[in-house]
C-alpha cells in the first residue's frame, strides 16, 4: 500500500515508526477511515430527514447523539487529522530537513488520536458538538458526557503537541540556506496555523475542565442556579472554535497553493500578498469569535464591533481567491483531478463567504441565526472547500504514498457526483433555512416545500456519499494495483514533484 | 535521481496491499460494531450533580403500612384547538384522585390526543422535575407520543397533597392538572375501594372576583399588568384586586389606565372570545401582540361600551390569558 524505499518493512515497523512519513500516513489513513465513519452518520441525519417524523429512528435522543458524533468526527477526526499527515509528509521536504523537529512527540501526537476517537464513538455524546451549558451539565447523561469531555481533551493536547511539533521545524530545523520568504506558501499556512492553535486552544481546554466540575456538582461556572453564566461558556467556545475555524481553512488553501501553480505551470502570481493575507487571517480569526453569539443579547456595540470584525475576513479571504484566478490566467492549465477539485473548492470558498457575509450583518442574522442556513453554510465551508480541496490533495499525492497512479476518468467521476452533490445538499439547506427549517431538529412540519427540500438535499447527500464512497474505494484499489506512477513527473506536467527518497528510513 | 537509486523503489505488491485494507476494514467494522451496540451503555446515569444532590436529603425510613391495590384508568385530552389540556377518567375531568398511605397504586394512562405526553405524580405542579413515588409514565424529553398507553404501578410512600400532571412543560398551565391526595391510614387501609375518586367539578374557569360597577355613563379604572416572580402566574390588579369583574350599563364610557408593572410585555383589550386575541370589541385594544406595552410604560384608551352581553377583558399577547390574565366585562 505505501512505497518504500530500499527494504520492505513488517506492518508492526510501520506502526511503530517515529518517521515523518510513516506517521503521516498513519494519519492519512486516520482521517479517510473517520470521513467514511462520519459520512455514514451523515447518510443516517439526511435519510432522517428523508420524511417529517420517525423516519428510521425511533427515539428523538438517538437523532442528537448521531449529530454530535457527526460533527465531532468530522472536525477532530476527519480535517485534524488530514491537515496534520499532509504536514508530516510535506513540511520537512519544503523546508529541507530530514525528519520533523521531535520525531517522537510526533508519533505520540498521532497515538493520543486513537484513544480520544474510542471515547467519541464509544460514548454518543448527545449534548451537540458544542456541548452549550445547561443542558451539558445538568442533564446530559453520563458518562458519555464525560467521555465526549475527556476525549476531545485528548485531542486538544495532540492538536497542541503537532503545532509546537511544526513551529519549530519549520522555524528552527528550516535548512539555513533556505529563508522563510522563499519557502512554499504551504509552509506558510502551517506555521500560521500552529500559532493559531497553540493560542486558541487553551481556552476550550479551560472551559472543558469548567464544564466537567460544573457536572460533578463542585462548581457552577455555568450553572445559573449557582450563579453561574451559561453565556461565559460561548465565549470561552467561540473564542477557541472560531480560530478554529481557520486553522481548518487555511491549510486547505496552502495546499491550493502547492496545486495551483503546479498545474497552471505558472510561479504564484504575487506570493508576498499571499503570506500578508494568510498574517490577517490569523488575526481576525481572533477578533470575531462572537459573532456566533450576535442572538444571546449582546450590547448593540459589542455587536457592531463583531459585525465589523467578521467583515474584514472578506477582503483577506478575496486577496487568496484573486491570487489564484491570477495564477491560472493564462497558464497551461492540466485540469487533472487535484486542479479539478482544487477549483470546485475555490468556487464554493467564495458562495460560503457570501453567506458568511449575509449571517454577519446584524439585521439578517436575527432571520438566519439557528436556521439551516447557518448549516448549509458552514457546511459549504468545510465540505466545500475545505474537504473538496483536501480530495484534491489526497489525488495529487498519492502516487508520493504508494508509487502508483490512479484513474483519472473514475478520478472525474468522484469530481462530479461530490461536486454537484455539495451544491445541491447545501444550497438547498440554505433555502430550507430562509424557509424557517430549525437547525439540529429530529422533525419538521410536513409542509409540502419542506419535505420537498429536505428530499431534494438528501438526494443530493446520497451523491456526495456515493463519491466519496467510489474515490475511497477506489484509491484503495489503485494502492494496490494501480498503474507505476513515474516518481519524477507523475501528472505529466514538467513541474518538480516531492523526492520519494526522503522515505528512506533513518531511525 | 540516477537509475541506481530508481531500483531501491519498493512498491506494495497487491497482496501485501490488500492485506493492510483488510486489517482496515476489520477494525473499522469492529470499532463501528462494538460502537453501536453498546451506544447505551453510557449515558445510562444523570450528570453526577444531580446523583448527589438526590442522596443528600437522606429521611429515616418510615414503616408504610400495606395498603391495598387501586387501579385508576386516565386519558389525555385536549380540545380541539389544543388551549384546553386535561385528565380524563370515566367521563370525568382531572378528578381528585385519593389514596391511604400505603397503597399500591397502578395508573393506565392512553394518550388519546395528537400531542405527546407524559404523567407524573408531582409536589409542585409547576415543577416537572419534582416527581415523586416513581410514579413518572414518560418524561419531558421522552413523552408518550399520539396514541400510545403505557402504564405505572408505584407505592404511595409519604402523606400529602399532591398534584398530578402532565410533565411536558406548558401543559399542566393549559389545564393538564388533578389533586392527588395521600391521606394517613392507622393499620389496615379504611376506605373502600372506589370511593377514593371524587367527583370533582370540572375547573371552570368563571372566578367571580371582587366587583367593580359603574355609576353613572363614565366609569374610570386604574389597572396594573402584574407577574408573579417565576412568570408562571399573570393577572391584572386594580385597587389591590386580582382580575375584578367590570360591570357597566350599555352605552357606557369606559376609560382604562393600564400600567404595565412587570417584566414582560403586555396588551389589552376587551374580547368576545378569551381564547381568540383577535376577536377584541369596541375598540377597546391598547397595543397588540406585535406591538405591546413594554414594561414600564403605561397608556390608556377610552371606548364606549354599546352592545350588551358577557364579555372578556384579557391580556392580547397570546398564551397570557391562559396564565390568568384575564377577568369577565359585563355590559348590561
């Protein structure tokens, strides 16, 4: 399943290894295993709401635990987990050093993921993956609500362990011929990121603590009854999970960058505003945590303060887009797979930014907030973009895992059912939303344009999960038959591609 | 890259390949079955807070006599429009229901409406959560859908005046409310089986307040829109009075000064139908349900009272009136 060089290694070897590469595909394979687990929980919500009442689920509880697992997965289990092996594999070939800074901590990064995933799944939490107080903490059951609790502190700390991990790799271990203005934009989007997760995540794991002594009875941060603000979690939440927000998307628009001049056969159009724009990104992450919150009675400044704040993501995130609609003007495009996704993901980054622009402004968020537009929205983000140019990666580095290639006509077909299917399932979602559809609900009135969204967006998830279903299985099937990938060029289009040798393993 | 380093490539072979996604699909199918099948196992306990704080009043133990075995057969009903919520047994609405101390009660409720709902024994009818005896068939998150009977055996264990009631929340305030009186029995239980229903009158809700009549063709009323502190109980107040009837001759004046003294808004009006906000006479409306008086402000309105008959003056934000804002206009 995985090129290797010189001798083949027992799978324990592999396993156990603190190699980069090793313990990137470890991740790799982590993160695909839990978007088909995931996936499946999706297929389940959208087959849920195929008709208004039980549809196949019986029990209302049953429908919110399957949602937070949903959710968590995909966040923590599915994009975490990606964006951490494309690192391992990457950013010490970008940045010319043998192995990451701390090879062992690295392993251990990956090995707590295991262990935080058992607690997830095992649990079913059922409080939503935002575990909002005082449904959390005074009748949520246990201990699936401690496991969801302890868990996802798990995942915290090897989130904290891989960005300290990249940091100094990348500012330390960088090969000192090579100054950081000159490295790839991707090592940009990680080194960025791993700032943004060492700041953002303490909060969260500060709250987590609060929320679990708040349930044993000890404490009542946000508990009212003791005096507590349930509000007070929000805060702590939001001002972890919206930075987190873009250290999901950043990485993803590195990799756009690591595709998108390759296959235009073009340099970066302007690679300085690219590394500015990804500096105001990291900032503004910070400063518009709750516009989440622009319904819990915020002070009308507090709100425009907000309001403004999420605004200016708009003109960093369009300096990213133009950058790229520059580099592909006039190149020689080679639409193969990665660019086709690559581009698809461009194209529904910039619909999910003009919702974003809609749910910020305070008069139209009070129509939106807690509707499925905000569904369709963030989905659009992070399944759009974010996933599609994630599929597209995993196609453009496949053949660097396994020294094979893939199809590139069952490739297509992926692109077209996940494609379309994304656009039909969220669009939708959006309408449903302006339609006065609730978020999180196990049921719905049965109004005929209700069910009829709802049946259209199904549908249109049913698509998706085909091709994801079809891209999976058939990577699978190309790592072990799949054609020899010629390990200089192997999409054919003259540019330099990663130098398998660096998979030799040294320790 | 020279030829030499190209032959160090090693490239699974499919069967070395296959193996690992077999050992994938293993653990995953494995993960995803012991997952699922256990998925209940743990979230079998409420939030340790509130395993503590039911240990903490620890009561001795009393000797309950036995009492004996009573069964009672209750529906769930609701009037067509769903204002109207109650108890039904034998024909009889939310009847008292009372037990000896002691006694083995079994309670066989169906859900006649096209609303969940869920029964509980409770202390405090505005609390569902105060559930006492075991006694809950369902609960809030978890009611008897349309249609459904379910049944509830339980042991009185401790003397009182209870309540029984719907535990969804809102339903036990739209009526969905009996007695449930556990009377202390010396030995062995005295009253006979089937006595302990009474009657009860069916709870009309025509409370002949304190009076408030006009003399001469003006009549000037001073009014209050008053809360009680958790909001669940809402009444007007004029002159200390809670909700006095208004009577006046046909072709009266009336003018009302209406202050709203609570936290929530409110409106008024006279209406013919006190389940209906939009069935308001005369004129007689100050604000409305999209526009009500906000807490604090005050307004009054003067109408002329010309068409006799048994009317209401109500609060017009909807649900209000239901809470007890509300009291008879009488034009004579």
């Amino acid at each position: 399943m995985v090129l290797e060089v010189k001798k083949p290694r027992p799978l324990w070897e592999i396993l156990f290894s603190t190699h980069h590469t090793d313990v990137a595909l470890l991740y790799l394979i982590t993160s695909i295993v839990f978007i088909l687990m995931g996936g499946a929980l999706a297929m389940t919500i959208r087959t849920e709401l195929l008709t208004p009442g039980p549809t196949i689920m019986d029990d209302p509880a049953l429908f919110n635990r399957v949602f937070t697992v949903h959710a968590t997965t995909m966040l923590f289990l599915w994009i975490l987990p990606f964006i951490s092996a494309i690192g391992n594999y990457l950013i010490p070939i970008l940045v010319r050093y043998k192995d990451m800074a701390y090879p062992r901590v690295n392993a251990v990064a990956y090995w707590m993921i295991p262990p935080g995933a058992a607690l997830i799944w095992l649990g079913w939490f059922d409080g939503g993956w935002y575990a909002y107080p005082p449904y959390s903490i005074i009748s949520s059951p246990g201990p699936s609500a401690e496991m969801w609790i302890f868990g996802l502190k798990i995942l915290g700390i090897s989130s904290i362990l891989g960005a300290i991990n990249f940091i100094v790799t990348i500012l330390k271990c960088k090969h000192p011929d090579l100054p950081l203005m000159k490295t790839s934009l991707f090592v940009w989007s990680i080194l960025v990121t791993s700032f943004m997760t060492l700041v953002a995540i303490p909060p969260f794991a500060a709250a987590l603590i609060m929320l679990y002594t708040d349930r044993l009875g000890l404490s009542g941060f946000f508990d009212p009854n003791a005096g507590g603000d349930p509000i007070a979690y929000q805060h702590l939440f939001w001002f972890t999970f919206h930075p987190e927000v873009y250290i999901f998307l950043l990485p993803a628009v590195g990799m756009a960058y690591e595709i998108i001049p390759k296959f235009s056969r073009k340099p970066i159009f302007s690679y300085g505003s690219g590394v500015i724009a990804f500096g105001i990104l990291m900032i503004i992450g910070f400063m518009s945590w709750a516009h989440h919150m622009l319904a819990t009675g915020l002070s009308f400044a507090e709100k425009t303060v907000f309001m403004i704040g999420t605004l200016a993501a708009a003109p960093s995130s369009s300096m990213h887009i133009f950058n790229w609609i520059a580099t592909m003007w006039g190149g020689r495009l080679k639409l193969a797979a990665p660019l086709k996704f690559t581009i698809g993901g461009i194209m529904l980054f910039f619909s999910a930014g003009a919702g974003g622009v809609v749910n910020t402004t305070l008069p139209l968020d009070f129509i939106t907030h807690d509707t499925y537009w905000v569904v369709g929205h963030f989905h659009l983000m992070l399944m759009g973009t974010i996933s599609m140019i994630f599929f597209g990666f995993t196609y453009y580095i496949f053949p660097f895992v396994t020294g094979r290639m893939y199809n590139e006509k069952i490739a297509n077909v992926t692109f077209a059912l996940i494609f379309t299917g994304t656009i039909i399932v969220f669009t939708m979602h959006h309408i449903l939303g302006l339609l006065g559809m609730p978020r999180r609900i196990y049921d719905y009135i049965a109004d005929p344009d209700l069910i009829l969204g709802n049946q259209i967006a199904s549908i249109g998830a049913y698509l998706v999960g085909i091709g994801v279903a079809i891209l999976v299985a058939h990577l699978a099937i190309a790592a072990a038959r799949g054609k020899e990938a010629n390990m200089e060029d192997p999409f054919g289009i003259g540019e330099q591609y990663y130098d398998y040798r660096v998979k030799e393993p040294h320790h | 890259m020279t030829t030499e380093s190209k032959n160090l490539i090693i490239k699974s072979s499919g069967r070395r390949t296959a193996k690992g996604i077999a050992i994938i699909l293993i653990v995953m199918v494995v993960g995803a079955a012991i997952s699922l099948a256990y998925k209940d196992v743990w979230s079998k306990y409420p939030p340790l807070r509130v395993l503590n704080q039911k240990q903490q009043p620890q009561t001795p133990v009393e000797t309950i006599p036995t009492g004996e075995k009573r069964t009672f057969n209750l529906v769930f009903k609701e009037s067509e429009d769903f204002t109207q919520l109650w108890f039904e047994m034998d024909g009889v609405k939310n009847p008292d229901i009372e037990v000896s101390l002691g006694d083995e009660i079994t309670i066989n409720i169906v859900n006649s409406g096209l609303m969940p709902h869920a029964f509980g024994v409770v202390s405090d009818p505005n609390d569902v959560n105060s559930v006492i005896f075991n006694s809950a068939i369902g609960s809030a998150n978890k009611p008897l859908s349309p249609g459904m009977s379910e049944s509830a055996t339980f042991k009185v264990t401790k003397p009182g005046e209870y309540y029984y009631i719907c535990l969804v929340p809102g339903h036990a305030l739209q009526g969905m409310k009996g007695k449930f009186i556990v009377k202390e029995s010396k030995g062995s239980a005295v009253t006979t089986p089937g006595t302990g229903i009474e009657t009860s009158t069916p709870t009309s809700a025509e409370t002949s307040g304190p009076l408030i009549v006009a003399e001469g063709n003006t009549l000037t009323i001073d009014m209050q829109f008053k809360e009680s502190e958790d909001f669940a109980q809402l009444w007007f107040e004029s002159n200390g009075e809670k909700n006095p009837t208004i009577k006046v001759k046909a072709g009266t004046q009336v003018t009302i000064n209406i202050v709203n003294s609570g936290l929530m808004p409110h409106a008024f009006g006279v209406v013919s139908d006190p389940n209906d906000v939009n069935s308001v006479i005369f004129n007689s409306a100050i604000g409305s349900a999209n526009k009500p008086l906000l807490s604090n402000n005050s307004a009054s309105t003067t109408f002329t009272a010309d068409k006799p008959g048994e009317y209401y003056y109500i609060c017009l934000v909807p649900g209000h009136a239901l809470q007890g804002m509300k009291g008879k206009f009488i034009v004579e």
